[in-house]
C-alpha cells in the first residue's frame, strides 16, 4: 500500500469531515482528541481496531509525572520543577529537545491533574521495590535510572512513575478513562477505519485522509489539521531493516500489531522528516525479582559492563552495544527466582572457574572478575560501575547460577523511539524545519520527548504521547479552516 | 535555504539542458558523468566548489578492490570473488543490502580495470604494515578488519585497499584522474554553481535543478534524470542532532563544507526516504606507529573492551559505545610514537597501579588487567578480545604511560554512513520502496555499501561512491527521455 498522499481532486466523495481528523486512538490520540474538541473544535477519530487503546492498553499505564504531585506529596517525596527538568533532561536522552522537557516538566502537575479529571484514580502510595511491571495498587516507583549511577550524582533522586490505582496490568484501565473522555468531549469515533493515505492540496496543505472501512474506501476532509498519533514502526521489519537494523536482534517487539510506521510513511510522504530513527528501547526483564540486582552481569568474556541496578532499558542496550549480545547474570543459590520474562538457568557450577568454563568463557576471566566483585561488595562499594551499595552483597555461597542474558536465549523487548519530526506543538516539520500546514502528530509516531533507551524511563512514552498529543490536538484545533 | 522542489512553470529559463545533470564532481558524481556521457548521453556536471573533487580528493584514495587484482597476484595474495564476498558482508554491517555486496564483488576486478583505464596508476607492491593513511607510493594493504578478530575467524584475510601510485595522499591524483575523465567522456562541468532545490513536475518526475552561479539563478534541465552526489552531511551540525547526536562527540569532520546534506534534504523534499541516518564512521587514528598495537586499550574503570589491533572505524565506535568516550592507551616507553593525530600522553608512571591512579581509574583496576593482559601475552594469546599473537607482548618495563584516548582529549575524526534510500542501480526509493522517476543519487549522500563504522575497512566508501555512481550514471542515461 502506497503512502503517497493523494491530490483532493483524486477524492470522489468524503464520508466525513470535522475541524480536526485524529488517527488512530491509543493515548495520543485520546489526547489530541480531548484537547481538539475541548478548543471548539469538530473531531473525528479513526480508529484501526475494533476499538482504541493502542499500545498503551497493553502496558502498565506508567506515566512519568513530577514537581510535586499530590502522590509524592503523601509519599514523602519533595519534588521541584526545576529538580525533574534536570532528570528529565538526561532521561531524554543525547539529542533531546530542551522546549520539550522544559514544557513537559512545568506542565505535568496539570497533566497529573488532567488525568485525574478523566477519572484515572491513583493511590497516595509508593512501591518501594524494584519492579518493570508493578502489579499491586501502589502509585509511586522509581521507575528509570533516578536512584542509579551515573543519574544519581547529577540529581537528587525522586520517584515519579505513576501507576493508576488498579490491580495487574493498568494500562486498559487509564485507556478506558481517555476512550471514554474522547466521547465526553463530543468528538466521533469512527472504528475499524483503516487509514492509508493523506489528502495533500498542491500547495503542500493537507486537508483529509483515506482509506478503507467495511471493505469500502472511506475518506475524512479535515478544515483545519490531521493529527497523526499511529504508533511506531517495530512490527514492520523492513523499516526497521533500513532504519535500525541493530534491532532487528530484539525478538519481541513490544507493541500492538498497528506498529507498522504507517503514520511516519503518510508524514514523509507529505514531506515530512523522519528522525531519530535508528533509536529505540530494549527490553530484557531480568528484574524482578529485585534481588537479581544482587548479581554480577558479565559478557561473554567473564568482564562487567554495567551497573546491574539501572532500569532495564539501560542495560539492555549494554548487552546490545557492550556485551555484543551476550550477557549472563551470576546469581547466588539464595538470590535466584523467577523473573517475569522467564529467564533460563544457562549453568550452574560448584565454583567461578567451573560456571566461567561452562559459559565457554576465557579462562580464569569470571574468577578474577567475581574475586574484584566480592572484594569491593563487602566494603559496600562498586567502584568499576557504582552500582547502589543496598545491592552490594558478596557471592560466596554454591553452587553459583547463571541466568541466560542472551539475545540469542532470552526475550529482548523492543519498540522504537524515532519517528517524525515535529514541534513541541505537534506541527510536523520538512527537512528544511518548515511545518507541513495541516500535518501535526503525536505519540511513537514522532520522535518525541524520549530519545534513547539508554536513558529512558518507564512513564515517558504514555506521557510523551498523551502531554504533546493535547498541545498537538489544541494547535490542529487553532489551525487556519480551509472553508 | 529551502530545499522543497519547485515545479517546472516555477523556472523561468533554462540555462543548461542535458540529458543527465550530475549534481556534484566528487568520485561518485564523476564515475556517473562519465558512464553517462559513455553511454551516448549528453551530461552536464554541476560542482558547488571552484573545482571537483569533493572528499575524495582530501582522503589517501584507497579503494577496496578485490577478486584478484594484478596487484593482488604480483604480491601473492590470491583473492577470490567468493571470498571477497564473504568478508564485504561482514564489513558493510548490519543492514548491508546482498545485491550491493554482491555487484560491488562481481564487478570489482572490471572496476580496478576502469581505474586503470583512466590512467590511475597502481604499484605492484604490498605495504605490510599497520597504517592509516600510508604515505608511501605502495599500493596494497589491510586496510579493513580482515586479519583481525573476528572476522579473521570468518573468512580467510586477504588485502584489499589499494592506493594509487603517488608519495602522501593519493585522493588528489585519484581525483585528477576522474576529472579528467569526465572531460574526456565529453560532459561539459560548471562549476562554482550551489544547486539548491529539485525540480519536480506534478507527477513526480524530476526534470531539473535550480541555484546560483555567480550570484545569480542557475536552473538546468534534465530530459532523462537528475544524478545527486553531494555527499554525507556531516557539516550540518543540526542535520547530525537531528539523526545522529551521538556522533555529535566527535571533534573532527573528515568532509569538505560542502557536506551539508543538501542532496539528502533535496532528495526527501521530492519523496524520497533517507535511511541508516545513525550511522558513522568515527576515527581516532592511535596508530600508526603499529608497536602501539603492542598497547593495551583500558576504559576509565580500567579494563579492556576491544582487541587493539582492530580497524580505527571498529576501535573508535567502542570507545564511543562501550568506554563512554574514556579511553586509554597503555603503553612501554619503547613501544611510544607520534601518531599522526598528534595524541596527548595523559599520564606516565613508574607502576600500573600509579598509572591507574593517576588516570583516575578504580583502585586497583589497572593492575588486575595488565597482570592478566602480560600473563596470556606472553603465551601469545588474548582469550578476552583475540588480538593477534604478532601484537601480544607483555608490558613489564616501566615507566608505563598511558595516551589520551578520549572524546576530550584527543581527535574523533567523523563522516556520515546515512543518506537517500536508493536501489543499487541508483534510484531514489520513496517510504514505499517506489523510485522517486527521474532522481538518482551516489556516494555518500545514499545509504550504500557500507553502513556501519564497526566493520568498516578502508577504500569501502571511494570504492561504493564510484562503482554505483557509474550504475547510476547508466540508469540515468537510460531513462526514458523527457522531450
């Protein structure tokens, strides 16, 4: 299917029309929605599925908000503005916008409150654990790299995951709150609505979209924007050939099956730059158990190459770029339990020198390795990686474990953060940093607020695309009509 | 500058009309015009400098040549194009597109022999020593990854980097030899003209270019198609945050200014899709002298993270990557030499646990590395990182220095591996994989041959550059005229 935008003379009859046409309703969308019609404006949203929620209704509903919410409040965590802009700025990442994060950090106690507006309840309570996928009604986490070297140095750390006050997997729930605010703001949605293409006039504005619903085309004239908020690009493996190759080694694209970079082929066929391509977030669980962080990750030649208490998206891509793939967590006997993604055991040897040889290391590496370790642990220092000193505990019970860390024998989740380029207000831009009038977009469709998985967040994507998806909805809403 | 297309009823006049209009004279923009014009058609070549030349003319003029060249059978290297095959995989990296590698190998004996022809003359010699940039009228070298780990492993090492017959840096004499070439051929050359934006009809066709020469407009038309060679973007400073901020580390553009990714922005502005935008070569060039491969390379926690006899493209991006751009060369006094980067000495110590202390290195860490390091070395062996026994020898007289190494210490020379998705044939492929009609593009401002800089070998670039700008050229000159 050809993303190439058609010319609005090639449109035979539109089957809808509003101010702003939304595509696609995962969180962006709900937002840009919201926010449209909140303005005055007539919103339609297409939908691809039989009904929205994205991505988003598959996670844990994490969103990453600070400056001193009501939760961190009751929680004893003092946060600032000015604390959380300079954590977020390195959790962004290397080519992070500063607009962004500053816009993002002096709007989220609003944002927070947005949400509790919708209805998304949270409790005044904080997980002290370390955990990927919290499971119980707690709201608060460290949820990144705030309590983790090098973060730690450079800010004070304060939590600011937020995780609605549900049981399990939250993130069908906060969907449920923006599916169900999208129709409380009065705009339609129009579901299993497939869009392929956009409606470009000559003079480079769009002005609608189309595509194919019950089988039939189906087109939508947009008077004043077209928000794109369609996902990333992980579930179509020929992008991600061209664009990241490197992570075509990840086997479990973290995604929903509409991931397939349409709205990035739509924007850059309308002229639209896509960048920041080649970045994503990598994935590899092997925490929680939190006491997993209390093991000694090594590559395949018996050497550290992280601090094994950052959040999981930092080390994972370690075992991509530093350990070429191939990790192996050593555990003591008494350390080891399940892991949510189901980690296999690779060896279990009496001694170093034994579990070393078993892992096809080089010789005497593990030992020399794990002696340095338990030397320093039992100080309570790591000075090769600072790894925090509440998880330094010396290995010296066998028999010692590896778990399988490897790209080859483990899941390595993954989603992609490069997308299209826009403005903080969601205008999609050309290489030349010219808005496409009438493009904007949102959401993993754009390269956004998070830049790298090295140092991410859990929380930043679901706010990324539902901050930046209202601020997109309201500028499409502002938007010139085209009559 | 904007680098949207206009539309044919934008252009006043025409002040050249040809068949094929070549923008650029690097190598790619020259072994296209000279196809093109050899193939019957009528070339104009438009160059934004005084004089062509672009990168290449600035490089040593290594071309990666193989499948038993003269030069390779008088030095008793035989090559095959099997062989050839099996290591350009391997060095083109991740992404690397099969029916490149495999026309890049098929045709490389032809390719030398077109070199030849042009009057680039080869000695038939071997240059057996480490280098970078050999300075020397000799012809064949490693200039790759090829006896080193693990490639050396995967494939039998034969040389493959050919330098032309000249004293210093070959890339100028190379470069006069296309150009005179491209005279020769019979296109005619403008230079002094910046091309500026493309010219597209409605339908998408690209007929024409526009910009300035002497101050004043410029267009020219092309009946059959539009060949961009405006090579990388480097120089773009906000065109590389954009796509690649990691390599924004590095110190050193190796480019001409007219670097600046224009061809690719030109390129997207008409549909086309650019890809492999992360990507780079990064080169800090610690050798020669090749005894500093005798070194050991220590990150800042002190420990090893490559083999140290491996290429600069591979040894710079784990510094980069895996040393957080900290990196330290350990050497003996008599292994110490200029290199040609001119690097700092960081520190000098009468003992490694000096050395260490004095490079700020955990307490204890070096020691603990260079006691193993000496250890396997004077065995000959490196289990961790394999580097060849002839560069293992233990480092036991003191005082030990140690080279600055790191991203603000020393020089991270930097060109970039991204650009306009194109067929191997030249043709600028849109998001839906769909030739943009009438656009072509070669060298540095495509995604070629090589894509990563962890496997690149030397002449990977000049040789991609001006093997598919000759099929460009043709593809060209083949399309079906315009009127």
């Amino acid at each position: 299917m050809s993303a190439r935008p058609l010319r609005p003379s090639d449109v035979e009859a539109w089957d809808a029309e509003a101010d702003v046409v939304v595509v696609g309703h995962g969180i962006a969308g709900g937002a840009a929605a919201i926010e449209a019609a909140g303005a005055g404006a007539e919103v339609v949203v297409l939908e691809r599925m039989t009904r929205g929620g994205g991505s988003t209704a598959l996670s844990t509903g994490i969103i990453y908000f600070g400056g001193g919410t009501a939760v961190q409040r009751a929680c004893g965590f003092p946060d600032s503005v000015e604390d959380m802009k300079a954590y977020v700025a390195m959790a962004a990442g290397a080519g992070a916008d500063p607009e962004r994060v500053e816009l993002y950090c002096e709007g989220s106690l609003e944002h927070f409150e947005w949400f509790r507006g919708l209805g998304v309840e949270y409790e005044e309570s904080f997980l002290d654990d370390k955990v990927t996928h919290p499971l119980t009604t707690h709201c608060l986490t460290f949820s990144g790299n705030e309590e983790c070297w090098p973060f730690s140095e450079q800010v004070r750390p304060v939590p600011r995951g937020h995780k609605p006050q549900r049981e399990g997997e939250a993130g069908g729930y906060l969907m449920e709150a923006v599916l169900a605010g999208t129709e409380r703001a009065g705009a339609s949605v129009v579901n299993e609505c497939r869009v392929d293409r956009l409606v470009q006039a000559e003079d480079g504005r769009v002005v609608g979209v189309v595509g194919r619903r019950d089988r039939a085309p189906f087109a939508a004239r947009a008077r004043c924007g077209v928000v794109l908020t369609t996902g990333g690009f992980v579930m179509d493996r020929e992008m991600l050939a061209r664009h990241a190759p490197q992570l075509l080694a990840c086997n479990y694209p973290v995604a929903t099956d509409t991931d397939d970079g349409s709205g990035i082929r739509m924007g850059m066929a309308a002229g639209g730059e896509a960048v920041n391509m080649g970045e994503g977030l990598v994935l590899n669980a092997y925490y929680p158990p939190s006491s997993h962080l209390r093991g000694v990750f090594v590559d395949g030649r018996g050497q550290r190459f992280v601090n094994e208490d950052a959040y999981l998206g930092r080390t994972s891509a370690a075992i991509l770029e530093r350990a070429d793939g191939r990790a192996f967590l050593v555990l003591e006997d008494a350390m080891h339990g399940r892991t949510q993604a189901f980690h296999k055991v690779a060896a279990v040897e009496e001694s170093f020198e034994a579990l070393g040889e078993a892992l096809g290391m080089p010789p005497g590496a593990l030992p020399v390795t794990m002696e340095r370790y338990n030397r320093w642990a039992a100080r309570g220092q790591d000075p090769l990686f600072q790894k925090h000193p509440k998880y330094l505990q010396p290995l010296v019970e066998p028999p010692f474990g590896a778990l399988d860390c490897t790209t080859d024998g483990s899941i390595f989740g993954v989603f992609t953060l490069g997308g299209l380029s826009v403005t903080a207000h969601g205008e999609v831009l050309d290489p030349d940093g010219t808005p496409v009038p009438g493009l904007f977009a949102a959401g993993r469709c754009t390269a956004g607020l998070p830049r790298e998985g090295r140092t991410y967040a859990s929380g930043l994507s679901l706010g990324d695309a539902s901050f930046f998806g209202r601020l997109a909805g309201r500028r499409a809403a502002a938007g010139p009509a085209t009559g």
